[in-house]
C-alpha cells in the first residue's frame, strides 16, 4: 500500500488534469471526423470516421481555406522571424553593452510589453486610413500593413527573454574573439547568435503561435475574404446562423491549424521549459 | 578591455603614441559591403514613400521622414553609436506603430471624435449643404459626360441654355477651352481630358453618383450617365449669425463650439458636427455620467477577478500538474507531459470558439452530456465561470511549463536538508520550495495579470460580453473593460471614439499601477538593472 500513499495521488491527479486538457481536442476532432459535419450531432467520442468535412473545407467558395492557410502561415513566418531579428539586435545591445540610457530603455520594454497593441486600435485604424490613401500596397487589407504593425510589437516580451538568456552566455567568449580583431557584427553572427538558438527556436515558436492566433487587429484590418487570416476567416464560418452546419468543417479546419504547432511544440518542448525560465529568473 | 582596434598592417610604429588619434581600422569588404546595403535599403525606403507624401502634400510627414532616414543613415554610417546600431530597427516600429498609437489615442481622448463628429466645420458645413440638395424648378440643368483628368474623376458640363461648356470636380466649377460637341449636346473630347464611354462610365458609377460640385447657388449632381443638375441647398449656412437655415421649414440650428454641432431651440442637432477639443469631459464622464460610473465600477472588478482567478487558478494548476511529476520516477512521465501541454499548442482563437460551442444551449457537447438545458451564457454567475473555466483550460499549460522548469532549478540539496532536519513534506513546500518557486515565476505572474486583465480574445470569442440585461445594451455581465472599449468604439451606432479612447486611457493607467506595485514588492527590479 505504500505505492499508493506515495504514487497513487500522482497518477489520480495527472489523470484528472489530463482528462480536463485533453477533452475539448478530443471534441474537436470525433467532431472533424463525424460524417454529418453538425455541432448537435458531435459527441466526445468518434461516431464514424469520414474525411467529409476535409473535403467541404476545401471544396467551398465561400471560404476559401486553403488561402487563408497560406496567408496565416506565411504572416506569421516572416512575422515571427523578423521580429525575433528585430528583438535579438535589442538584446545583444542590452546584454553586452554600456550605454546612456539603458537602464531607462529596459524599464521601458519592461512596461511597454504590459500595453497590448489593441488597445490603441482607434489610433491604429485613423493611422492607417492615412497610410491606406498614401501607400495602398501597406493600408487595409494588405498582408504588408499588417506585418508592419506586428512589427511594432517586436521589442517586447521576447526581447526580455533573450537578453535573461543572452546574460548567461560568458562574455569571456565575445571578448577572446574581438582581441582576435573581430568586429561587433561578426560576433553577434558568428558567436552569439549561434549559442542562443534554443532560446530564439523558443520565442519565435511562441511568436509564431501569437501570431497565427492574432484575431482583433486582423479583424479589423483584413476585410477581402481573399486576405483574411486563418482567425478572421475561421471566425466567420460559425457565423450566428451557419455555426451548427459549419461546425465539422470548423473542427477540421482547427485540426489542420494545429498540426503544424503542435509538431514543432512538442520538438521544442525541452528547450520552451528551460528558455521560459532563464529568461524570467535572470531578468 | 584593454585591446584597442587593431591598426591597418601598413601603418608604421609610431613613437608618440598618444598624440595618434583613434587607429584607423582597415576598410574591410564586410564593412563596404554592409554599409552599402544599408544606404540601398534605407534610400530605397525613401524613394518609395516620399512621392505619395509630395503628392498629397503632407510637409509633416515628409519632414518625419527625412529626419528618420538622415539618423538611419547616420547611425549606420558612423562607426560611433555602437549600441543605436542594434537598437534602431526595432525601435523604428517600436515607435510608429505602438509608441504613436498610444500617443495619438491619449490627444484623442481629449476631443469628441466619432460618429458625426471626423472633420473639421467647414467639411461639416459643406457636408450639410450638399447633403440637403435637391432639383427645383427652373434651376440649370446640362449635358454631363464623365471624363477622367490625372485618375480623377471629373464631369464636363455644357449647359443646355447657354452652350457654355465647364469642368465640375469635387472642389468646383472650371472653364474648359477647345471642346468638340456631339450632335446630342454632349462633350465628345477635349484637351487634357480623357472621356469615358457610357460602359465605362457606368463601371464606376457609384463614384458618379456621389460626385457633388460646390457650386454658388447650391451644388451640381449627375442625373443618370449623361445628364445633371443645378439643385439648390436646403439648409444654409450663414457666416454672421454662425447657424443653418433650413429655407423651406425656417428651422434654425446654432454652432456650438463646445458640442462641435449646430444644435436647435429645441435641443435638436444636425447629424454633421465636427470635432472639437473637449478637455477633461470625456474622463470626468466616468464619474459624473450616472449610467457609465456605475458600470464603470462593475466592469472594473470583475476585470480585476477575471485577471486574479485566471493567474490564480492556471498557476495552481499548473503547479499540481508540476509537483505530481516532479522528484520521483512517474512512469508514463513523457506521455502525461505531452497531453498536459496540448491545449496551448492548438490554435486559441479556434479553441475559444469550440469552447463557446460546447456551452451552447441547444446543440453544445456539455448540456447533451450533462443531460441539462443550461443557457450558461443567460446568467452572468454562470457565464463568468464558464469563461473562467475556458481561460484556464487555455492557461495553465503555460505555468505547468514554467513551474517545471523553475522546480528543476531549485537545488534538491534543500529539501534533502529539511528533512533530515525533520520537516513533513507540507512544511518543506511550503517553507523551501514554494518561496523560491514564486521568486522565480512572479515577475510571469504579473505579466499574465496584465495580459489577462487585457484578454480580448477570452471574451469576445465566447461570450462576448453576454449576458446583456434588457435595459442596457453596451455592457454585458462577462465585459472586460477593454471589450467595453471596442464595442463603444466600433459596434454600438456611436462610434465615440473619442470617449472609448478616454477608457483606453483609463486602462493604461490602471494596469500600469498595478503592475508597478506588483513589480516593487519583488526583487525583480534590481535584478532589472543586473
């Protein structure tokens, strides 16, 4: 019995907290395989298996998935990657040098990232009826605009991270190769940005995921279904009077979304853990 | 460091040494080449947004723009300002499209912007006047062909008394010299214009239709593709008494300078205003307008309970899940960490909305497996518990996370010692483990307060903001502040922008203060400037 006082209330409450993670994404996909495709016909468990709903998915003008697909991902690719750029210039900067104000500076991110973007969205949208007359290729509806604005947001959380991350590489290293007469840039290049790729694998896997989830802006800035994002697009398929049809080509359009993350979640798993938490406890 | 940067290899020793001034680096290729491709980069930028800010003649915006250009070039330029390098990209958009926005909502919140209230007095004055147009007896009428000049859309005009032939845009009327005339009086071309057959006209005649002409006496507008009309305006505006003058009914509007609307004796208001500066009314509106103060004060702490409960209850959690799987074997470890950590990989917008389908009442998965018939969005106890519920099925994947990386980094040296030293297994958490747990993770518990206390997406994509009561429609029993905000600002018929900008503020605020106690009460901040 003393497996039991010892493991026994482990194993109870894992399974507990593992049933409650795991029944909605049990949901959601008996209800992308249920070949009636309805929200009141799905039940937890499988009733069938039929890729039906798949084919609706792709087969319906009206929504036009596979765009929104490309349009999500490619976003939020370059999103992510540039603005992992963007905060791991700021870091090195923090991390490695000296400067008037950057005590300031740090405080300021620190914060900026408790502002969300949103809650400027009147601004954001007078600023970009603006741009939208000037330079169309940027305004509404345009993935360049969006991207932009993203961008604002790219000296944030993540650039806290990577600088908690970036304080624990020895300096001793940048500095053996700048008496060897490298330059600042072929240091940040060549020595340091290839010791802290767990943590920039991290932060842009968590931008990634930020940014395919991103519904208000993108809401409000994409109207033409043909550049809508996955959120807004999807967002209208359970519109008030379709949500019960449409909830099965719903689900596998959730489904499909998430394959790609979860795959590169759980790759990563074991650097998210340590890179969360260098980065919090350093500071 | 002692190194300084080398000298170029042919620059001979020098006896004086301290008279040198800074060695001079070799012009490496690396160094040509990068400085090049910032100059290209940055010039092309240039080149590509200056023409439209010519074009429409924004000095402002052209200024802003040189200046930012010259320091890029500058900085990139310079071998100085080492850091700036590093620091300039991100803070460029850190700048434009988050530090503006703020800025811009903040002088927002000072005026009356919204709905009837964009422009200025002469747009609301001209909008008034030509809105009011219509065709009377025995006003001018002539033969319109639509023509383009310069991509605008222009209309030439020949009067059907007078043969007088003239260009109408939006900003009035012009002669037109060397017109050839068709046989049905209309204008068949002419210098400078490029005229539209009646198919391409007709490709773009909402444009045409909306097209008024100022005119003295009132405003022209097309009738159909090939004729218009000299209309006069009903209402008029005049300079010395600063009111509108309806002529047919005499009614009688005043400007109000502090409204920003010609307003009636009766208290009655022209849809046309314009915006003015209203100073501190749109905040003290809070406080003074009964039916948003008491809302205000209500939203504001359920704000507060939803952030505490949803940082609370996934650290919890979280904190179980890690401590069941922390310090001894569990078998079944991987697969138990892997299922934990779904829900923050699926997609959260597409979860939320599974999440509000499963609470629906007639076809949702939870009443047909409860065997209920819960409207769990109609009550707002029920309601603010299910999103409750759905915050933390999404959360607390992200603290199981963290407090297993934090656990692990916490020397089990500790807890060896306090047992031997005789401690139970509770007082060993909860006098080792757990105060070094929360030095580590606090500074992410604020920041998921702050990020909760602002989560739209939890609220708008399951309830948003239901339940509603009968009698007021803009604040639901589940609405965060920042909900609040974007329906007053964009769904209400309102549009007050001015006003949602003023909570915006409000928001800011509050979050700042509370996220700057939470920060002074731990070591963060000194650690801060490590």
């Amino acid at each position: 019995m003393t497996w039991l006082r010892k493991m026994g209330w482990r194993h109870l409450v894992l399974i507990i907290l593992t049933l409650f993670a795991v029944f909605p994404i049990l949901f959601v996909l008996s209800a992308a395989l249920n070949p009636l495709g309805t929200l009141g016909s799905s039940e937890l468990l499988p009733t069938g298996a039929s890729l039906d709903n798949f084919g609706k998915l792709f087969g319906n003008p009206n929504y036009p998935f596979l765009r929104w697909m490309v349009n999500s991902l490619a976003l939020a690719l370059i999103s992510a990657f540039s603005s992992i750029f963007l905060g791991v210039c700021a870091a090195y900067a923090f991390s490695r040098m000296r400067f008037a104000g950057r005590r300031v500076g740090l405080l300021s991110l620190l914060l900026i990232q408790m502002f969300p973007q949103f809650l400027a969205i009147v601004a954001i949208i007078m600023m970009f009826t603006r741009v939208s007359e000037l330079w169309p290729a940027f305004g509404f509806d345009s993935m360049g605009g969006l991207f932009l604005l993203y961008m604002g947001g790219a000296l944030g959380v993540n650039t806290y991270l990577m600088k908690g991350f970036l304080d624990t590489v020895p300096k001793e290293l940048d500095q053996s190769a700048a008496i060897d007469g490298a330059t600042h840039a072929q240091i940040f290049f060549r020595i340091i940005l290839p010791l802290v790729t767990p943590i920039i694998a991290v932060t842009g896997l968590l931008a990634f995921i930020g940014i395919i989830s991103e519904f208000i802006v993108a809401s409000v800035f994409l109207r033409d279904p043909e550049t809508k994002t996955l959120a807004v697009g999807m967002f209208g398929m359970l519109g008030n009077d379709v949500r019960n049809a449409n909830f099965g080509m719903f689900a596998a359009g959730t489904l499909l979304t998430a394959i790609p993350t979860v795959g590169v979640f759980l790759w990563l798993q074991k650097y998210i853990v340590s890179g969360l938490t260098a980065g919090a406890v350093k500071g | 460091m002692k190194t300084k940067p080398r000298a170029g290899n042919d620059s001979p020793p020098s006896g004086h040494r301290r008279a040198l001034p800074r060695p001079r680096r070799e012009l490496s290729t690396g160094f040509v080449v990068s400085r090049i491709l910032v100059l290209a980069v940055g010039s092309a930028v240039a080149f590509y947004a200056a023409p439209p800010l010519i074009a429409a003649e924004s000095w402002t915006g052209l200024t802003v723009l040189a200046a930012a250009t010259a320091l890029i070039a500058y900085v990139y330029l310079s071998r100085r300002h080492l850091p700036l390098k590093y620091l300039v990209p991100g803070t460029v958009f850190l700048i434009a499209f988050q530090i503006f926005p703020v800025l811009f909502t903040l002088s927002t919140a000072f005026t009356n912007f919204g709905e009837g209230h964009r422009g200025t007095k002469e747009e609301a004055i001209t909008s008034i006047q030509t809105s009011s147009v219509a065709q009377v007896p025995g006003s001018p009428e002539y033969n319109l062909s639509v023509a383009v000049r310069d991509g605008e859309l222009v209309f030439l005009l020949v009067d059907t008394a007078t043969k007088q032939v003239q260009a109408g845009t939006a900003t009035g009327l012009e002669p037109v010299s060397g017109a050839e005339l068709g046989l049905t009086g209309k204008v068949l071309s002419a210098p400078g214009f490029q005229v539209l057959t009646i198919p391409q006209a007709a490709a773009r005649g909402a444009e045409i239709s909306a097209l008024t002409v100022p005119t003295a006496a009132g405003a022209i507008k097309a009738n159909g593709l090939s004729r218009a009309f000299e209309g006069r305006a009903a209402k008029a505006y005049a300079p010395d008494c600063d009111c509108v003058t309806d002529s047919a009914t005499g009614q009688k509007w005043t400007a109000d300078p502090d409204e920003g609307a010609f307003v009636a004796a009766d208290g009655s208001r022209l849809a046309q205003g314009w915006q003015v500066n209203v100073g501190f009314s749109n905040f003290t509106r809070v406080f003074t307008d009964p039916r948003i103060s008491a809302h205000f004060l209500s939203l504001f702490a359920w704000d507060l309970l939803f952030a505490a409960a949803s940082v609370l209850g996934t650290f919890g959690i979280g904190l179980i899940a890690a401590l069941a799987l922390h310090g001894v074997k569990v078998r079944g470890t991987r697969l138990y960490r892997v299922l934990l950590v779904l829900p923050y990989a699926m997609p959260a917008f597409a979860m939320f909305l599974v999440w509000r389908d499963m609470f629906n009442t007639d076809f949702g998965l939870i009443n047909r497996v409860l065997g209920l018939h819960t409207d769990w969005f109609g009550e707002p106890v029920s309601a603010r518990f299910a999103v409750i519920l759905v915050n933390l099925w999404l959360g607390f994947p992200y603290m199981f996370l963290v407090t297993t990386g934090a656990l692990q980094a916490i020397p089990s040296e500790l807890g060896e010692a306090a047992r031997i030293d005789g401690a139970t297994p509770w007082h060993n958490f909860r006098r080792v483990t757990l105060p070094l747990l929360l030095i580590a993770v606090t500074p992410l518990l604020i920041s998921s307060f702050a990020f909760n206390f602002n989560n739209f997406n939890a609220i708008r994509l399951t309830t948003n903001g239901a339940p509603f009561s009968v009698d007021n429609t803009t604040v639901g029993g589940t609405d965060l502040l920042i909900t609040y905000t974007f329906r007053l600002a964009f769904e209400g018929g309102s549009a007050e922008f001015g006003f949602a900008a003023a909570i915006s503020v409000f928001i800011f605020i509050l979050v700042g203060i509370i996220s700057a106690l939470a920060f002074r009460r731990t070591r963060y901040q000194e650690e801060v400037y490590a």
